[in-house]
C-alpha cells in the first residue's frame, strides 16, 4: 500500500513532463511564426524596392539605349554617365530649383497647416465640416489639380487676371509663361495643395496636449502667444519632425504637379530634378543620364529618412 502511494504522483508528475511542450521547440514556433507575418513585407520590398533600386544603380554606369531593349547590349561606360550629368550645366539650375521649390513649399505648408491646425482647435459650429473642405486639395489627383490651376493662372483666359483686372489690380500677370514668376507660382500651387496633409497631422497632434496644461498657463496670467511658445510648441515637436521629413520627402521629387502646369519651362525656369530626371530618359532617352539624376534624388531622399528615424528614436526615448 505504501508502494503505491508513493508510485502514484511519480507517474502522474512524469506524465505531466512527458506533455509538456520543449521549450525549444516553443521558441523555434514563435520564431517561424514571427517570420511568417514578416516574410511577405520582405519579399514585397525586395521585389518592388531593392530589386528597381539595384538595376537602376547599375543603369547610370552603362551605355543604356532604347536598342538595348531589342538587343539586351548596355556595355559599360564608367562613369560617363556621371561626368556628363554633373557637367551639365542644366543640372545645377535643376538642383537649384528644387531646394527653392522645396523650401518654400514646406515653409507655406507648415505656417498656414500649423495656423488652420490651431484655428480649428477650438470648437464652434461647421469646425468638422469646414474641416472636411479643406482636406478637398488632398483628395483631388495631382495632375487634376495641376491643369485646374494652369487653366486658373492662364495670362490671357485665366479667372486669377480676370479677377484683378476686375478690381483693378491689373490682368496681364505672366504666372506660368515668365521665367521669374513661374517658379513662384508653381510653389503657391503646390503650398495649396499640401496645406491639408500639415493641417491634419498638426491638427491630431494638438488634440494629443493635455488641456489642464492651457488651464496651468492660464492661471499663471500666460498670454496666448506666451502659450504657444512655452506649452504649445515644445509638446508638438515630434509631430512637427515627422510632418517636415514626410513633406520633404514627398516634395523633393514631385513630377506630375509640374509637368502639368509648366512642362519645366518658360526656358527651364521650373525644371527640377524630378522633371530633368524625366526629359533625360523619356525625352530624350538617354536613360543612364536619367538613372543617375533618379540616383542623386534618391540618395537625397535616404539622407533625410535616415535624419527622420534618428529623429523618432531620439524622441522616443
């Protein structure tokens, strides 16, 4: 009897052992399970991403023609490519061009976004339907937009000189067709365009401030403007981070906005790197020389994603 009081919980413990899972074995599932969810964002990068960025690498070092799509013959060149390009006279104008049309586009979007962002708030009655209104820029394809507007800033036709010479501002204004206003005016459109996207990333990051902060400041007889600068501003820092990178990112290679109202020109006023990128390969179909200008915007690019996870990492701790 005494045998099989002792004997009993023996057997039940080793088969409590015999049922349990390895631990290792645990381990190896979580970690197939782990790459199961990853493997499909991998391949799609590798595929969509890796795969375009590696050949158009080894594009902008080769002899690359519209008879090499018939014969499969790019040879090699060096760096041809690359001398030629950076020689070009109308590269520098390009870059230039686009810092200009970057800056002041990212400038216009940020201040008025930032403005309509703390305008609406506040409550009071339509704030969520004058809201909506103002995501329709947003909404609208960029290539819509930008022959909206090329028919709206037309010299001769255009309902912006018709205004102004209605009220007597004068209705000759060359928008798109002067080199020295052509520039200026493809940014206003291009601030129009992206004001919504600063608005509501601005907008969802105030409502993320506690209100007893106002309350506090209010209280220690802080002015609004004092608010903004002490309370307002230092809480909304990281949405301001991501919502400067993202826009640079995102203007630094616009093409479809400029294309449409300017086509680069009057006399390459508005020609970027975007738009160069485009002529050079599809004009003109030399698409090593297109390769590398893509290559300079990309490298671009990398450097301020790179400034924009620094920065969220940064922020996070």
């Amino acid at each position: 009897m005494t045998t099989s009081t002792v004997t009993a919980p023996a057997s039940a413990k080793t088969a409590r052992k015999a049922a349990a899972p390895d631990p290792a074995r645990r381990r190896l599932r979580r970690r197939l399970a782990q790459w199961g969810f990853v493997a499909p964002a991998v391949v799609f990068m590798l595929l969509f991403f890796g795969y375009p960025l590696v050949r158009n690498i080894v594009m902008s070092f080769q002899h690359y023609t519209p008879k090499t799509f018939f014969t499969g013959e790019a040879p090699f060149n060096g760096t041809d490519n690359w001398s030629s390009v950076f020689q070009d006279v109308l590269f520098g104008k390009a870059l230039w061009h686009t810092l200009v049309f970057t800056a002041g586009s990212l400038l216009g979007q940020f201040c008025i976004g930032l403005a309509l962002a703390v305008f609406f708030n506040r409550r009071f009655p339509l704030n969520g339907v004058l809201r909506s209104l103002i995501l329709l820029p947003w909404l609208v394809p960029m290539v819509v937009s930008g022959i909206v507007w090329r028919r709206i800033l037309d010299q001769d036709t255009g309902v912006l000189n018709t205004f102004l010479d209605t009220v007597g501002l004068g209705g000759q204004t060359p928008w798109l067709t002067s080199p020295d206003m052509a520039l200026l005016s493809v940014i206003l459109v291009n601030i129009w365009i992206g004001i919504p996207f600063n608005m509501v990333i601005l907008y969802g990051g105030l409502q993320e401030i506690p209100k007893e902060l106002y309350e506090a400041s209010a209280l220690d007889g802080a002015s609004a403007w004092r608010t903004f600068r002490s309370v307002t501003l230092p809480l909304l820092k990281p949405v301001i981070t991501v919502v400067l990178v993202l826009g640079f990112m995102s203007t630094v290679k616009i093409l479809d906005l400029i294309l449409a109202l300017t086509d680069g020109g009057p006399a390459d006023a508005t020609q970027t790197l975007g738009t160069l990128t485009y002529q050079n390969s599809f004009v003109e179909l030399d698409f090593g020389a297109g390769a590398v200008v893509g290559n300079v915007l990309i490298v671009i690019s990398a450097v301020f994603a790179v400034f924009y996870l620094r920065a969220n990492r940064t922020e996070g701790k």
